[in-house]
C-alpha cells in the first residue's frame, strides 16, 4: 500500500466514445473517466488520477500500477487493443492485492474475463428501459447510505443469464421495464485482490452524474484498498515437523 | 451430450515422465493416463478414451471434444508445450458444459489458470509426508463410500495458501505429516461446465492405483457429467413488456 | 436411503385455505398437497405420499419421516399450529440427510427458519403482477428442460431484499410486473441434508397446476435425494498419529 | 450504532469453570473474559464491558444490547442455563446488524446453533496436541498481521467433519499433531449482523493470553462492527409500476 494514508485511485477510461459521439461528448464533455474522478476527488482520503487507452502503455506502467491501490476500468469499443502485456501487469497487481472496481460494458474487458475465467456473456438492448437496482445485501459497505433501491430513468439493459463465477457477495439486482433482471452488483477475491462489477453506465446516458451511482462507486473504492500486498509465489518449503526417515530417498528428482 | 447414454470421458495425460524417469514408468508402465483410465473402463456406463500430449493437436481435436462429456486433467513438466488454441478449444468446451476433472500438478496448468482466473499457487514439498484426506462434505457425490477420511502413505506434499477462488463447495482438506493442510478437493461452475480439483497424484509414488484415489475420480466423472450444451453468446434482445415511447430514440447509436 | 430403489417422497400440506375459501376449493378441490402430489405420482421412479396438519402429529411421525427421503412443505395460515416436537424431527431428519422443498409462504414456516438461521423475511404484495423466472444458472438440474425462463401469468409479488443466508446455488431470480425482484429459486446444505427454496404457489392461483412450476418441483426432488444417512454425533477420538507425552496429564477434566 | 464513535463490544463469558476448576482460576484470576477483554480495552477505539451467565438476565438485558455493536461469547459447561428469551433477544440483534464473535467451544452454544441452523458437531479431544492454524486467506481484514500460520503448542483439538453451513468466507484451517484438520475461523452473515467463529479457546490453556490469539480477536471485532441497524420486517408494498387492471379483484382476500 501507499506510503501515505490515502487510498490511491487510478480511474481507467477507453476515451474513444466521447471524442467520435457528438451526444457522449456532450455528457461528459472531459471524458467519462473525468466524470467518475470528479467525485472521489472530493474525499480527502484519495489521491486520484485517470488513465486512458491512447496514452502510451494505456496511461498503466508499471509506476503508475505500482502507485495504485484500487484501479476502476470503463471500456467499451476497443477492448481488443488493450495490450496483453499491460493486462498481465494489470491481474498481477489485482493478485497481489490492488482492488479492482468493473464498470458496466468493461463486463468484456480482457481484464474482467480473465480474472473470472468465464464467458461473461449477457443479453442486452439499447432502448428505453428504466433500471431498477435492488439493494439485497444492505449491511454491505458498497451499499452503505443507499436505500432498498435507487432508479436509473433510462439505461441499456442487460439481462440474465449473466456467465459468472458466483459471486461472493452479490449486492444489487436490478429490474428493467422491458422484463428482464441482472446481478448488477457483486464482489469477488481473487489472490489478494478485491473485485467489485457494477452494471451501469452506458455512455449515451448521464450514469456517471447520478448521486448514487458516484456514491456506489465511492463505497467500492474504499471496499477495495488492499490489505496486504504479496507478490506471486510457489514455495519449496521444508517440513515444520518431523517426517519420518525415508526408505526410499534416493528415487526423489527435482520438481 | 453424447447420443448414447454413457458419458463419454477423455482422460488426457502428458506422458513426459513415464517416458523419462525409470521410477515412473515402473509405477505406471502403460503410462499414467492409462492407470487413471483402467478403473473407468470398468464402469459400463463411461465410454473412455485417453489422449496425450504428443499427440497431434494433443489428442484434443475439435472431433474429440464434441464428444467428450468429461475430461481428466493431468500435467507437470511441459505445461508450457501446450498450444494455446488447443485451450481455447477446451476451455470453450468447459463454459459449453463439458466437466473437467483437474488432477495434482496440473493447479498450474493453462486451462485451469484460465478457468481459475487466480494464481493457482501453492507450497510444496517432495519429502516423505503422508496425507490423509478428511471428508468435510460426507454428503456431497464426490465423497460417496468414502469414510471420514483416507490416506495415502506418501505422496508430495501441498500447503496452504492456495491460490484459488473460494470453491462453491470444498469437498476434501488434507493433513501432512509436515504440518501442513490443503484444501484438496474443491469445485467450481464455470459456464456451464463443472469443475473439480483434487491434489493427489505425483507421479514417483502409487497414487492412480490407490482405490480411494480411484472411487473418487469415478464419482468426480459421474458428478460432473454435462446436462446442457450450451454456446456462448451475448444475444441483442427485444423487450419482452412495452417499453415506454422513446422521446430519444435518434440519438441511439450500433452497440 | 429406502430399500427399494424409489425416492420416498412425502408431500406436507397445511391443508387449511381449501377448506376456508372457495377460491381456493375450487382451483385445489382435492387440496393444494394433491396437486402438488399429483405430477410426482406420474413419475415410477417415485413413491408418494401425502400429509397434512390435522393428522396426528401432523402426518409426520417418526415412521415416516424414518421412510422419507425428500419432504415438500407448503403452510401459510398456520405455521405457529406446527408442534414443536414435530418440527424438531423433521430438522433432525434434513440435518441426517433428508432432501427438503420448501414452497412459497414457507418461508416463514418453524422448519424453514429454524434451518436457515434468518429472519426470512421479504416484501409481498397480492395485486395483479405477472412473475417471470429467469434461469439464471442453466446447467442446474433443477433448471433441467426449462429455457431461459418462464411465467406465471398473475401471482402474488415476493420482494427484496430477502432474508437468507447466502445461497449455496442461486438458480431463479424473479421479475415482477410492479417493479421488484427476488431470488425464487436457491440451495442450501445443512446437516446432509439439501434444500430448496421455490418462490411461486399463492393459494388463490392456479400455479401448482402450471407445467413448468411442477417440472422444477419435480427436479428438485429428484436432486434433494440423500446418498448418506448419518446421524449427528459428536465423538471423543484418540489420535491418529502419536502425540508427545503429555506433562501435565493430570490437569486434565471431563469435557 | 452507537452515537459516540467508539465500537461498543461486550464481552460474555460463562464464568464457571473459573470457579470450580482451580486450574482454570490459575490461567484465568479474573475469568476468562477478563481476559479476553483486557487486550481489547487497550484500544481507545472501543468501549468494552463484560457479561457473565450468572449476571441477572446473564448481563445481557435489552438495555446492554442496545449498545452493543459487537458481542463476544464464550461457554462449555452450562450452555443449558441460557434462558431462551435471552437467546432470542441475542439473535434479533444479529439479524438487526450486531457483529457475533463466537469462541471455541461456544460452537454448541444456543446461539450459535440457532444461527447456524446446523449441528455445529465436530470431533473433539484433550490430550496433547499442538495446533497451528493456517492463514488461508491473508488478505482478509481478520487475518491482518499475522503470517502464513501461527501455533499454539497445546490445545484441544477438533476435527472435520464440522457441522456448519459453507462459510461465506474461510480464514483459517488447523492442522492438529493427531492427525486432524479444522476450519478454524469462518464467516457468516445472518440478517445484517456478521458472524465469525474462532477455534480456540479451551478453559484449560493459556490460550487467551496468547497474542496472535488476540489480535486475531481485536481483529474480528472491528470486522464485524455494524454499519446498519435494520429491524426485521415484512412489509405489505404498492407496486412501483402501474399493474393492469385486475380482472378478478373481488377473489383476493386478506394475506
């Protein structure tokens, strides 16, 4: 962890929709990254900065990963250009203990389908759906201050099933007008690291200006700061107690 | 699934030891993909084939995984030899609904790091321990007919932490002599395929011919038997209740 | 386990609206547990009986419960007229290994509680919502031959959150009409027993006479059936491996 | 939660075996929860007291509870003498959000068993066996500072299989001299309270002045500090969308 107390946030954006979409740029005239950095810089206990795609390694070296204790990832059009070798970085950092937070269409990122091993595959609509998010797990501390449900009056739908591991801890499930469900919140461990998905945020709706929304993810980035941080090993390690002596020692070979 | 009624078990080796070490291949002659193979062929209801490393495409063809039910995983020195589309060919399988059974050294194989997601390490020694596998899930398939636990007089040794996500169901957790434990027996859905792990099985000792060892990999195969065959896919979808009239709808852009 | 091969199923009604309601008379003439019965009766594979709250000891003594492999249970107006003594049995039996279905206003039974440890509590609502169940684990036997989803035309609305330890296997997740959702279909193991919680079955709605209602009943029945008996035991065992001697053996009390 | 910031704990112990076991008095002059309290009242960030079963209302009336966000409970001999309203009055407030830290051979204790909804059997023995509990999940708040493993040179054991629901998260499993594993710290939710049941503690060892015993403690006590206090309800709700008109409204009849 971060040799001062604040937790160090690096909010990861595609930044390609906004700079090609008349209508995303006017949502989110920074980008979205900078819509969902904004509110987080408002807690005194993070230290923020964004990264996007088109910055060389995708704004991700190893400082600035070094750097990190909870990483949030949107993408969307080009997560086939993401590197492999800066995701390899990316999930050795999440195993070794830096949070992880996935945000809406990053369902398909290369990071979130490796760290599940799953398809990750839903249904989807772009129409007119309200959505509907069912607070389930209200002692969770993602859902700290949020009521039995907060509404979104117009999202993408995504529905059921959803190719998940199960979750750990599943905290939303929201309800569209057009019929479907889906575990929109959810938690899982994966080495040291923590990984929260959140369903919304697609970028022709202003999401990311909703209170809830930035409050959901404000919870998650605290949820998530690391504990510990343990590189990778495999250890040859000698017996703690006494092993009896062994007839056959000489047939041992090396791992 | 297989138009016959029997489950149809591909049992795959890497057959690299038998064909190096003296030790190994006195222990297992026909090669250790074939001891774990004989007492399955002694089921009516499986139809097993086994497969190899050196084989072309690894044994694994297209052919051969559209009608494998089940398929058993053991590997240890050549992980890296295995190409990389062949894993996506199993892995592809396991999510369709395909079982996979992952044996001993093979926590560190490609496909059950990819279908982990996690680091898949461990401690490990190569001494003179024996391990006594307690049943903590006397009630689960995988157990039945075994006792509150077994053991295997010597067998290498794997410690805890294990790198793994936490199992939907831990089965087995073994004592060593040397002071150690390990969650030995664990599963896992992914996709639509299920998944189970179990530790024993270095190649300098007996392990496949042991009959506990045995009756568990025959439950573990009838248990993990696929009841769908489902491909991957992340349909666009139509709402299924009215929605209301979009006052926006010009502005929807492709997915 | 039975001696003969069958599964011994007993199906419990508390058999109390059918003779208060005509409603309910007329869709359930020969009471809710026969309809319930009725589907399972078709199956060779299954024996069948019935029991209700008025019979002695509410239809479940220890002969029968001794002759019983999976319990259905379905109550509502009355689970405060269930005896203790009973109730106790029935946990013994699930805890030993016995399969337990747990239907609808259930969740509020002795039994259900008693062996979830919560307060399962929820919201409901007896309107004119339409429920639709989405599959969201297809490769659950359970879930076996039902398709992505499907519908009960009207029902009474159950909603989040619910108030459950979290399940072993999340098979449901219900939609509603009026905006909520809930998780209608899950598994728990206590004891050796298995557990299946199935939301649907108003008693003013023709729902037990639905094909894919009776179809996932019938599922979990058969996926409920114990493969161990066992009783709950708390044993004093020596060691298996010899232990230091002891300096202070004297010290030593009765436990 | 409380209105000052502190996390309000109390410590309840049964209070017995001090007074009648002069051993036990020897390890413990001031009781056992004395003991486990003084490291607690240490830090300035909780407020501690302690309850005995002797107390009137066992100490633990409503106005106690009321302030209490974590409770610790220790007992063995007199699990009986608990009187049922308390227990009751105990659960509500788990469910309600308290954290529940339950101790050693409180694992037959009524509240934990009531909880659970399970046997909480295990197999048990004094004698001499060392036990070293290892970390299986190090990036878990309870396990913070503490290493791979750490030993106590003589407890009681208890052995797998241990009669509890799948932890919802599984911290620490022992390894035991004789030749047994344990899971010796896991977790639960129930309601909005958390649950975390450590293994050891017997009357006659020094265990509870042992520190990394104590930090695991200290640990649990600020992981399962509340952060809601829900009081259960089942609420009747009017739908959040509009419902089609009920064709058959006069057949409904009060829930």
């Amino acid at each position: 962890m971060s040799t001062d107390q604040r937790i160090h946030v690096t909010v990861w954006g595609e930044f390609r929709h906004e700079k090609q979409n008349p209508q995303v740029a006017a949502l989110y005239p920074q980008g979205m990254h900078e819509a969902i950095a904004a509110p987080l810089r408002a807690d005194a206990g993070l230290a923020v900065r964004t990264a996007t795609l088109d910055e060389p390694e995708h704004g991700l070296s190893a400082a600035v990963l070094d750097q990190t204790d909870v990483l949030t990832w949107w993408g969307h059009l080009a997560h086939a250009e993401v590197r492999d070798e800066v995701i390899a970085r990316v999930r050795t950092r999440v195993l070794e203990g830096m949070g992880l937070i996935v945000l809406h269409s990053a369902h398909y990122s290369k990071i979130f389908r490796a760290l599940m091993g799953d398809t990750c595959s839903l249904k989807w609509r772009e129409a007119n759906d309200k959505e509907r998010l069912w607070n389930v797990c209200p002692s969770h501390p993602i859902a700290a201050g949020l009521g039995d449900y907060f509404e979104l009056p117009t999202e993408e739908m995504y529905g059921e099933p959803f190719g998940i591991p199960t979750p750990d801890e599943l905290v939303f499930i929201s309800w569209f007008t057009g019929g479907e469900v889906f575990r929109s919140g959810a938690t899982w461990r994966r080495g040291h690291g923590r990984i929260f998905y959140f369903r919304p945020g697609h970028e022709t709706y202003p999401t990311y200006h909703d209170q809830n929304v930035q409050r959901v993810i404000h919870n998650a980035v605290h949820w998530a700061r690391p504990s510990v941080r343990i590189r990778d090993d495999a250890p040859n390690v000698k017996a703690l107690e006494s092993l009896p002596a062994d007839p056959d020692a000489a047939r041992r070979h090396e791992h």
